[in-house]
C-alpha cells in the first residue's frame, strides 16, 4: 500500500528510543525525511545514524528539551530551516508520572504539564503557520488510555493526558478547514524504555520477559504490545490514506479499556 509519505518531512519529539524511535523509523521507511529531538546527546545520534543506514533517508537529531518553550519552538524552527516545510508533527514526548494525589506536589503537576501539553502545544503552534502555507499536513499527539479512563494512582499523567485529548480534538475543529488533520493515538501498555526502567527498578526475581509475559496477563489480548504497533498506527494517520480522519482519539491497547 503507497501511503504517500515519500519526500514528506516529519518532526518526532522524543524520537531517540521506544515509540518515537519506533514512529521515526517507520515513517522513515515510508519515505519521509526526519527530524527527531531529545534531550540526551549520545541516543539521539544513535537513533538518527541507525535510522538513516537502514532507510536511507536523511535524518536532523536536534538535542532539545521540549518541555523549554524556546527550546521546542526552536526544534521546529530549526527544522524548517534544513527541510523548508513540516509535514507531519508527532507530539510524541513523555514519561510515566503515576501516585496519589496527595503525594504530587506542585513542581510534579507542573513538571508533567509542562512536558506532555504545553510541549505539544508550543510544537504544533510553532509548525501550523508552515502546515498552511504548503495547503495542509498532519499532527498525531501521543497520550494514554488513562486518560480517558483514570485509576487510582494515576496522578499527574492521567490528567495530562485528558488534556492532551481534548486538546486534539479542539485543535481538529480549528484547522480542519486549512487541511491540518489532528488526532490521537491513546497508548496502552507497550514495550519500552520506560517499561525496562520499571522493571530495572524493581527485585527483577523475573526475567524482562516473565515481567512482560505477567503484565499481559491483564491484558484481553494477553500481552504487551509492540512500538512498532503503535508506530503503525501514527503512521496510517500521516499518511494520504487518513485523509478523512481528524479529531479521533485511537487506542493502542490491546482491548485493556473499557470505554466505548
């Protein structure tokens, strides 16, 4: 299937492991050039050099943390200035932050809004106005299914992934007219970085898979899922194919939610 991303330029935050690697590297292959950015140095070169010698596509890594207003604007800034345009925005940035709510305290709250909304917001905002002058492109935003559906101990994240949600869905009514097609892609639990530092954090009596294999266990689909799967799913709504789609919110979970 041609997805139509050939020659396409796409922005990835959080683009040195995990999911944004994983997004990086399929939209790469699918024919776009990438700009990937990340705070630490080394991963991001590693990333940019790994993806570029199995795609062939020219790859930016710009260290930047995008939770810095200057330093995410200036990711996408930057980004123009090599490829001329933005095609596609993968507001992909993020940790896992879950307590109680009595146990999060004021930078906590503002750590993760600064990182997982006002990051999203600072990029988007920084790539429309080049989104419409080349007649429309794609912003895919990475939140969680908790944020439609929140347990406890799910503080900060839970919250800031409902309003990255809704964030999606205002900002598809705003742009649909300029052809700026925004969703979401809501994430359930996916082998990752953060995943392996859980388990590193942990007794590790269990092997990394035994820990995977037991955490699947609650999950309809009896596994963890892939980066990849999510990294499909990204790809699907930059692409041509999704030209119908705006303001959805898609879960990658493995069925684990129970909202309709």
């Amino acid at each position: 299937m041609d997805l139509k991303l050939e020659g396409k330029s796409a922005l990835i935050t959080g683009g040195s492991e995990g999911i944004g690697l994983a997004i990086a590297s399929m939209l790469a292959a699918e024919g776009c050039d990438i700009s990937i950015c990340a705070r630490r140095k080394n991963p991001l070169e590693d990333a940019a050099s790994q993806i570029a010698s199995t795609t062939g596509r020219r790859v930016i890594p710009l260290r930047a943390d995008v939770a810095i207003a200057d330093q995410a604007t200036n990711f996408v800034q930057q980004t123009v200035a090599e490829y001329g345009t933005i095609d596609v925005l993968v507001n992909n940035a993020g940790k896992s932050a879950a307590d109680i709510f009595g146990d999060v305290d004021d930078d906590a709250w503002q750590e993760d809004l600064d990182l997982k909304v006002f990051a999203a917001i600072r990029c988007s905002r920084a790539a429309i106005p080049h989104m419409k002058l080349v007649g429309g492109g794609r912003i895919v935003n990475i939140t969680n299914v908790g944020g439609k559906q929140p347990g406890p101990s799910s503080l900060p994240t839970s919250v800031s992934r409902a309003a990255g949600i809704a964030l999606t869905k205002a900002m598809s009514k705003d742009y649909a007219a300029d052809n700026i097609l925004i969703n979401t892609v809501m994430v359930g639990a996916i082998k990752s970085m953060q995943s392996e530092r859980r388990w590193l954090a942990g007794d590790r009596k269990k092997s990394l898979d035994d820990f995977y294999a037991a955490a699947g266990q609650e999950i309809p689909l009896r596994r963890i899922g892939a980066a990849e799967e999510v990294a499909a799913a990204v790809t699907f709504l930059a692409s041509e194919k999704a030209s119908f789609i705006t303001g959805a919110a898609i879960a990658v979970d493995g069925g684990v939610s129970n909202i309709i």
